[in-house]
C-alpha cells in the first residue's frame, strides 16, 4: 500500500467510526488510536458479535469478530481480553476490514444495516440495556 492509497483508506477507516458513533449507541472504538488503516474494531454493548455478523451477512454486510487469524472461534477474542476488554464487551466486538476499493456510499449502507441489526437484536437480547 502506498502513501497515498495508506491516507485514503485511513480517511474512510475514520470516517466509518465516525458514521458509527453518530448512528449506534453504547459503541465505543477497541484498540489505540494508531493502527492498522485498514482495519477498525468497535464493541457495541447489549448485543452478541457473532449474532450480529449473522445478521448481518443475510443483509450482504461482510465482518467478523476477533482477530484475522482466529475469526472462526465462537470466544471472545484474546487479543481485547488481553488489552483489559471486560469478557461482555469483547463478545459485543466487530471488526471492519477496509480496503481500496471501499466507497463512502458503502460506509453509509453497511452503517445503516448495522443500525437496523443492532436495534432489532437489542429487543430480545438476553443482555438487555441498562436504561
């Protein structure tokens, strides 16, 4: 990846976390503020990750939970476990992967989806929100 495409993806990279913060509440980012351009991990309270990739995927949205090298597992991922993630919130986990051909008009959709998702498994989720 060169510097230009490295700035481009990392444009769209936060501009994904900023459409999410705007759209999905109790989400909070995952992770330090200097990272891979390409990738973006979130926890989003009150709902099951692998639900949501479920969901999610029958809608045409592609993403995973936990790490590139374990996204199979049903665990919460060890990485945020070892980074001190509480077990509950590394469970709610996502992660985007973001590449060069990715479009702000595929951020907005993928945003959109995930908000629908997350709003209908909140309602029956075991884990319920604390008002």
């Amino acid at each position: 990846m060169d510097d230009e495409e490295r700035e481009r993806v990392k444009y769209l990279r936060d501009y994904l976390w900023k459409r999410l913060e705007e759209e999905i509440e109790d989400i909070k980012l995952n992770g330090p503020e200097e990272r891979h351009p390409a990738n973006l991990n979130v926890t989003i309270r009150y709902v099951e990750g692998e639900a949501v990739v479920i969901q999610l995927d029958l809608l045409g949205v592609s993403v995973t939970t936990g790490s590139a090298c374990f996204s199979r597992k049903l665990e919460a991922s060890y990485v945020l476990r070892a980074m001190g993630v509480p077990y509950e919130d590394a469970h709610g986990s996502l992660r985007f992967g973001i590449s060069r051909f990715t479009t702000e008009k595929e951020i907005d959709e993928a945003v959109s989806r995930l908000k629908e998702v997350v709003e209908r498994l909140r309602k029956i989720s075991p884990l319920g929100r604390k008002e």
